[in-house]
C-alpha cells in the first residue's frame, strides 16, 4: 500500500468546487482546507504506479493551480510477505 499527503492550491473562490472534485477521487482523503484554498489530502493506493496517476490527475483537475506531494511511504501487505520456517 502506498499512502501520501499532498497539498492542493486551489484557483481563489473555487476551494469547494475542487474539494468536491477531490472527494470524487478514488482514495483521496481530505483533512483541512485553508481560507486560502489550500487543501490537505492524503492518498492511498495499491502501489507506485497507481499514486503517480493519482497524483498527476489531482494536477489537472479543474481550478486546481498545483498540487506538491509533501509525504510518501510504502507498506507491505502482510499478506503477501513470504515468511520463511524456522
């Protein structure tokens, strides 16, 4: 699992609009959003690949002026972890 935060800078006046757009967005997770229009994201994906699409389709979003990756870790799933006998 590969989980990041974010911060997204909305165009001014349109921090609704985008925050309803992010919401839309498979594993996104909104904590705080700015008077500025700053909003503070979290993503959770499967792996790398997944977050990078994630993350450029944050970055076009409408009304959306960037979005700076501030946070990224990978955990494993244990599931999938090979144990070895002892």
């Amino acid at each position: 699992m590969n989980i990041s935060s974010a911060i997204v800078h909305a165009r001014p006046g349109n921090a609704d609009a985008v925050r309803a757009r992010l919401l839309a967005v498979a594993g996104v997770e909104i904590h705080a959003v700015s008077d500025e229009g700053k909003i503070i994201v979290t993503l959770e994906t499967n792996d790398d690949n997944a977050m990078v699409r994630t993350f450029e389709l944050i970055s076009t979003l409408d009304d959306v002026m960037s979005a700076s990756m501030v946070y990224n870790q990978v955990e494993s799933d244990p599931e999938m972890d090979i144990s070895v006998p002892a």
